[in-house]
C-alpha cells in the first residue's frame, strides 16, 4: 500500500465515522414493496485503486439491490455490441426533470432523452431482445464476466414485487411502443427490465464489476477489454449528465465524478485512471438519490480535491 | 516547444484544414441583425497551455462577438463576489429542452435551471446590479482584469442591435420578474445582459481570459487568484454539464471536455490543468452551436485521446 | 308533418345534395387496422324530431362503429347509476389539446379532466367495472334499453382490432393505475373500453338512442327517465365543451349545438327539446372528426339559424 | 310586470338573501393593489329581461372594475370592425389550464387559444391598435354606444396600478411579439390593455351594456345591430367554452349559461332571447371567480331550470 492510499484509507475512514454519527434522514424506496423492507441504517462503501489496491468499510460485503445501476452495464453491454447504432434509438442528452420525461418523448417520436432515464433503457432492453436469443441469461453471463463473480444473480423477489406494481413503466412501455421505438411486446420488455434492475451486489463487488469504466475499457483482473477507450469515455460522459436523474447537474458540481445511482440505495462513482469508489446507503433524498450516499461522496471529494474538473 | 506541444501543433494544423476544406453547413445567427452580417467563413482556432505556450490558426487575431461565452464571466464575477449565495437564486441542473425552460420556471417558482440559459443569466445581471454601482463598467473592468487586456469592449452596436429585438428575452426577463426573482426593472435587466453578450474578443484572447479554468482558479499571467480550487471546479462542471443548451450531453458525449459556445460562433473548452482551446466559426447548428467548432473539437480530442472522462 | 318539419327536410335535402358533391377531404382512422378499411365515401344523415318524427338521408340506416361517441352513454349509465359521486374521479373541464392531456394528469393526480378524452373514459370504464357483475353484458343491456333495439352488439372484430394495436390506451391506464385513479386491473379496463367503443349503430339508430338527452331525460318511444332533468343538461354541457376533442370550441363557435363524434366518423349532436340530428362520414378531418360531418351541420344551423346561443 | 318576471323576482330576492348570510369565502384580487383595496362583501346582483324590465339587488348601482369583462366589448368591437379575418390571429378553443398558456403558444405560434385569456385579449388589442387613431378613445366611444351611457369611463387609478405590476402580461406580450403575432410596441399594446380591463360599470349598467348578446345583436334600448345574429351566437359559444378561465366547464355544467367573469368579481351571464344577470361580489374562487357570485348563479338556474342545454 502506497502512502496516497494509506491516506485514502484515512480520509474514508474518517468521513465513513462522521456520517453514520450524524442524522440519516430520507426514505427507502416505497414503491418497490420489497426494497421498501430493507433496514435503512445499512451503510457500506468500497474503494477500489486502478492497482487492484481495495478498501471496505461498513456493510460493504452485503449484497443489495443495485437497481439502475444495471442501467449503465446494460448500455455498456448493448454498446458493445452494436456499436454507435444505438445511439438511433436513444439520445444522450440530460433530461431536465422526470415531469418533462413523458412530453418530451412525443415531442421526440419515441426517443428517450438518455439511456439512464427508465424510458431509455426499457428501449435499450428492447434492442437487447432483438440481438440474443435468452436476453436474461446474456445480460447475466456479461455481469459474471465483467465482474469476474460467478455467482452474481437477479433476484427473482425482488424482480416479482417490482412488476407487480410497475405500472408506470408499463405506461412508459407502452407509450415508446406506441410512438415506435419498441418493436417487442410491452409485457417483454418489461420484465426483462425489471429483471436487470434486479441484479444483486456488494459494494466490493460492484467496485470491481464497474473497474472497467476506470481502466480505459479493460477489467482490472482479466486481460477482458470490455469496451475501447472512446466507448469508456462516452459512458462515463453519459454517467457525469445523466446519472443522477434531475440531481446530475448538483452531482457534477458538489462531487466532480462521472456516477450513476439507484434507487436501493447503492452510488457507484469513477476516478477515471485511478479508482472507483462504491456506497450503499438505502434511504433516499427527494431526488431519489441516496441521502448517505450524496453525502459521503461530496464530503470525499472536498478532502481529497479528487474531480475530474 | 517539448514535443508533445509540437504534436498538438501537428493535430490542430491537420484538422484546421481538413474543416476548411469541408462543407461548412449551417446559417449564421439572424435573430441579432448585427450577427447576421458576419461572414460565415471565418474560421479561428486557438490553443494555450498552461505553461503559457499559445497556438494560433486562421482568423485566430479578428474579434468577433462572444455572446453567451460571457455568461461564464459574468458567473465568475458574481460567483467571487457573493459565494455559495448566488445558488438560492439560480440552480445548476441541465435544462432539458430549450421548449421546457419556460414551463420549468413556473414549476420552480422562478429559479432558473442553471447560470447558463438566457433565464439564469439574466437573474446573474439583475444580482450584479444589485452588488456594485456601476455594473456595466465593474464588469468590464472583470474582463479586462481577468483578460490581462485593457482594450476590450462592449460592442455598442451589437449591444443595441440585440435589444431592438430581444422580445424573447423581455418576455424571460418580466416573466421572472412576475414570479419573485428579479428584483431590479426588467429594462435594466435585460440593458445589462445584452451589453454583456456583446463583448467582443478574438480566440487569442478568449484563450488568455478563460485561463483560470484550466490553472486551478488562478490567471495564468499574472498571480491573480479569480477562484478558489472548488469554485473553479464547480463552473466547469456546470459547464459540462449546460454549456452547450440541449446539445450539451452531446458534446460532453463527443468531446469530454467542459466548454461553452455562443451564438456569435465561439466556443471554448477547457482540459483542466493542461490547456484552453478557443474557436471561432460564425455558421451554426440546429441547435445553435458552431457547426465547424463542434466538428473541429470532436476530431481534436479523438486525434489527442483527451477528455476528462 | 308539420311545416316546420316540412322546412327541415328540404334544407337537409339540399345540403346533403350540396356536400356530397363536393371534393371529400380528410383520411378514415388508420390506428384501427379494422376501421381503416371503410368505404370513405359513405354519408348518411338522421334527423328525429322529439314529435317522434324522424328523416334519414344517404347510407343512415348502415351500421358503423360508434366508438367515442359510446362514451356519452357510458357516462350516462355511470352517472345515473352513482350520481354527483362521479365528479370525485373525472372533472368536466376541456382539455386544452391531447398533447396536455398526459402533463395534466400528472399535475391533477390522475384526474383525468373529462369524461370525453380517453383518460376520462378510462376512468369511467373502472368504475362501471366497480358496480356490477358483467360490465360488458350490463352497458350493452343499457344500450338496448335506451334505443329500444335489442339488435344492438358489440362487434367482436372491431374490439379485437382495437385491442391489438392500443399501445396508447394501455400507456394512458397504466399510468393513471400508477396514480391511484384505477382500481382495477389495466388489462380489464381496457378491455372493457375497447368493447364498450365498438358498438355499432346505423344514424337512424343513433338519433333514438340519443333521443333522451333532446327530451329532458326521458325515452322519447317509451317511459323511461334515463337521467333527471339536471344530469341531462349537465352531460348536454359536457357535449359542448368537450365533445370534439381540441375542435370542442370550434364546433360550439361554427355549429352551436352540443354534440359528440367518433373517429367512426359518427356525429350526434342535440338541440334540446326539438332534435336529435345523426351523421356519419368515415373521412375524418386533422382533428379527428368527421370531415363531411363538420361541413353538413355548419351549413345546417347556418341554413335552420338554429343554435342553443 | 309579467307573473313570470314576479317570480323571477321573488327567486332572486330569495337566493339574494340566503347566499349573502352563507360564509363568503376566498380573497379580492391581491396582484392589482387597487383592486385588493375593495371592500369584499360587497354584493349586487341585476337582472335585466328582454322585454326591458330591469331589477336591481343590493349593491347594484355601485360602479366596480369589470376587469376581464371587458375582454367581451373588446372582442365584440373588433369582431365588428374586422370580421371573421379576426380568427386568423387567436383561436376559439378552451386552453385547458392558464398553466398550459406559454406552452401553447410556443406550439401554436403565438397564436392565443382564444380571445378570453390574457394572451387573446393583448392580440385583439394588437389588432385595434392596426384599425383605428386613438384605440382608447374608440373603444371608450364603443361602450358608450353599447350601454347607452355616456358617463362610463376608465379608471386611471386601476390601470396604472396594473400596469404598474404587470410583468406577466408584459412577459406574455414580449413573448408573443418574438413569435410574430404582435405588430405593435409591446408597451403599446399592455397599456391599451390596462386600460381596457380598467372600465368601471355598476351590475345594473353591465346588464344594459351586454344586452345586445341576449337580443339577437341589437341593443335593446336602440335600433343599433352591434353584431349580426351569427356573430353574436359566435361570442355566446366562446363564453360558454371560454368565458371562466379554467372553470369554463364547470360552469357550463353547473350554471348551464354563456358568460364571462372579471377578477374585480363581476359576472355576466346571458340567456340567450331571456334575460341578461349581472353580479358583483370581489372575493375570489382559486379559479379567480367571484366566490358569491358563482354560487348565485348555481343556484339561481337550479332554482328557475334556466339553461340552454
């Protein structure tokens, strides 16, 4: 262990002790009945060097539910495979708020604003159906790869509760395929989806599935070049506007690294070239983002002067 | 010149005249009588480095109006002036669409999205007449100061060839107005905004004034201290995230560089630490940003593998 | 016949010689596969005097689907069956254009604003599902009953067509569902909708049908008090506001009776207390109503000066 | 007096009575200093038959702002002059919600919904501006005319007090003028308007002013045809669709009557060859109605099944 990191080490430390002293204020999701069960006052985080160096604090070995954070491992997926023509059926832009999501998708023919917002990656499992024949079992075989974990698996709990009462992605779902852009039957795409939000993880091991956006593409433990560079680059640009839904601006400037959360609690945010840094915490702020999490990573950042600005 | 300097010269001169060469599409601003005049084929290229090292290519040395660049400097002074205040009146998310700016400022009771649309600049005017005197001189004087140059001016005749026309923004500007957030006569307002988008500045110089951006808050030419480290970081983070209107997740996308354009067809963008690149191409996109600048960045940083991603 | 009537049926006579003559704008409903395929160039006309008098010009004693227009005898069963209770889930406000209608019921909590739209009717649908057993069997005894014809159906086909291509409906109710404004399950309130609008009726027949909303309340052939005189009145000024999608002012402005179409290209529209008049053309114009069937009534109340203004 | 008008009489008198003990709820316009100023417990109430007999209740003869009223002369003038080319500049549709106004008019390209929103009525002024010298003092001769009183004046307290803090109609004018619909100066256009909306009338002269609405176009104290009968069925179905901002329906549903509201707390409502009512009380609805006087005329049309459907 190099002194920066013995330093690293000391600083989460030392904010990891400050936070879980101070008031943990928000909710846990309710929508999704069973994540509305987990206990709030889990807290880990993990720290990953690009030398293969790793921290854990905390509930950092507990597995959770990491939600749209799957988003970004399903863009990465789809992008590896079919290459910029994606990028036909979903836009790249920030959203704005998610009041304008549903107004701008008929002003937009069907084009979600971002792969990040529900709508854009119900479209990106549409493709995902198109291009394989067992889309569940494809996208999970991509996660054991990347993660270099092979007993990584969607939770089937998790994935029937949330269908149960998504029914503000179905009218997602079926709008997109109303307005074209899903070419699969709405009930398809939905479960698929609900399935890849389902994927279950720990901190330590999302660190090392997502070191791949901070090694140039590549996964730190194999010689598995994931993405090339300019793909790496594109997803983490993606990540710093839109992955953290109407909080992305606020997450840019208060923290200054490319991330993406969900709403189980779970932040996973990247030091491209040197690191990646992930966190749970499951109660939310009003922006859905974890209270703890936002938190943790604006008090970081400010200790270590680490932003990609 | 060490050689990595060279390279870049390589770079930039390879690709200045392959865009010459190219079809230059777009149409010149003509919602501003004055711009419109301008002829769409000049073409200006600037890079500095931070050890002061500075490039020019084409019409590199010809002033031209640098519009919503401005915004950026008007932020700076502001921000400098009255810290972390200014964000109880204007916020710092994407907006979206130009088509949602209106509705979003009813939703959010007047607050614009971020310093950088027509509607959070002009709520940064009506601060700056608030704290100074004479806003239209403290201002340039700012300029000047930051610019290392004491020849820069209003444009007079831009200046007023906007505010003959500059019905959208009276609207934006008695809009905000009605809703609590502008505090001065929005004819005051909207004369100092106007005076403010009419700076005018060659790429050398645009270069030289964006400086301490890319050198941690502080002038590369002088000792001056613009901002502190986090304010420096934060104006770059919301120009990734804002700076290009609802192009901007398309070029943090394409470019991974933080910048800003303006309608007169400038655009700088900024690789902390490192350097400041200045455009200028009067032909514009669809969505208001310079075609060829927008072209030129994209194969610049492919050519040097820089973003900040 | 008295000579009023006499008068009438000369005026119609004319106009009806007159447009049929003319070029015949506009496109039959392309988004049910099964209506697209409809003779363009039918044109029938009914006009029932509440003396039980009745004309019929053209293609009226042809059936055809009824769809939207169904949506006033479902409010009228509705209605009747609950009373002022009904106005806790549906408003009875216009709706601006369809392109709000997604934005407002976010921001009225799934309220949809009328009966009329397909949010409203929707919502009306899940509530006829609430208070009986057999919804489908117990709207179509109420279509029997209030026509006097036991040979009225649903047509399967129509439904079936409908059904297969609804990815809007389904979007509308599954969003609604996620705002608390349904009760039951999406699958079954579209069902029951896509059957409810399907219903087909020749002119002839529809006039009968409506003939209660012209007579106080009341059957015109029997007895039977289908509202009270205020809930007639109430859905006749629901019909004004709200009968032609977002040409609802236009056709108060240009004809002056309210009235309700289908994109069938059925029109039914009231004078109260004289006539019940019946139209069906299948072109319809951009708005979604019957081309031919906006042209006859206009010239018709300019001809008769009729108008409830 | 006709037995049918004593009963009238006693009807009124009766509801006249009862409403003015109830609670009267909400606030008098508090966005026009002068109008916040009213006493609001003031109530009048006047009807005023056809056959010329006028009855007059509580604070009938005492002048008040007719505000939005106004917009009904305003357009009837116009309409007069220019014909149905008026419709080439605003619409006759409901606008949904005052919240959808912006929006809309960006998508309609500054073309107002209709002529009863704030946006319409600044077009229509746009237009008085084009046709004639001193629009002021033509429409001030207009209302004279109409009323048959020569002492009806604008108050100059109430418009520069409105003008004075208009910045909505000021954003409103400006933005419309950026999309072309607006010829004049933006301050042109607002002050008319102010002056317009700041027309001074007693119930029983509102009553006198719009009989001509309820008498077939002619003023009923002279042989003057203000309007033809189409026109003047044109503007009854515009104040039915229109005519109560976003309360349009509910009036029609509830009220059953053509009629416009003003935020000085006057109604007038017509029935059409019957009568005119005219009603002042200031408190407002949140709609922006008189709370007093919409309950009135519920009950008043409950009470003599007066309605046109």
């Amino acid at each position: 262990m190099i002194s920066k990191e013995k330093e690293y080490f000391e600083i989460i430390n030392k904010i990891y002790l400050k936070v879980i002293k101070e008031e943990n204020l928000g909710e846990t999701a309710n929508y999704i009945p069973e994540l509305s069960k987990i206990d709030g006052e889990k807290f880990g985080v993990s720290l990953l060097f690009t030398d293969q160096l790793q921290f854990g604090f905390g509930d950092c070995e507990e597995k959770f539910s990491i939600q749209s954070i799957s988003k970004v491992l399903l863009l990465a997926l789809v992008y590896r495979d079919i290459g910029e023509k994606i990028w036909e059926r979903v836009d790249v832009e920030p959203s704005g708020t998610s009041f304008n999501s549903l107004l701008q998708l008929e002003t937009d023919k069907g084009i979600p604003r971002n792969p990040f917002i529900n709508s854009g990656a119900l479209v990106v499992c549409d493709i995902l159906i198109d291009i394989c024949d067992d889309p569940k079992a494809y996208f999970l075989d991509f996660i054991k790869k990347v993660s270099g974990n092979y007993s990584i698996q969607y939770s089937d709990k998790i994935a029937k509760s949330e269908f149960s009462t998504a029914y503000r992605n179905a009218a997602l779902t079926n709008f997109i395929k109303s307005l074209g852009n899903i070419h699969n039957s709405p009930d398809d795409v939905l479960d698929l989806y609900v399935y890849i939000c389902s994927i279950e993880m720990s901190c330590m091991e999302l660190s090392k599935t997502f070191s791949f956006l901070a090694n140039k593409g590549k996964n730190l433990f194999d010689d598995y070049q994931v993405l090339n560079i300019s793909q790496t680059k594109r997803i983490n640009a993606i990540m710093q506007t839109c992955g953290f839904y109407d909080e992305s601006g606020e997450f840019a400037f208060r923290v200054g690294l490319p991330g993406k959360s969900g709403v189980g609690g779970g932040i996973v945010a990247i030091m491209p070239k040197y690191y990646i840094v992930s966190l749970w915490s499951p109660k939310l702020n009003l922006k859905g983002n974890s209270y703890r999490g936002m938190k943790f990573l604006e008090e970081f950042t400010t200790a270590t002067e680490d932003s990609i600005f």
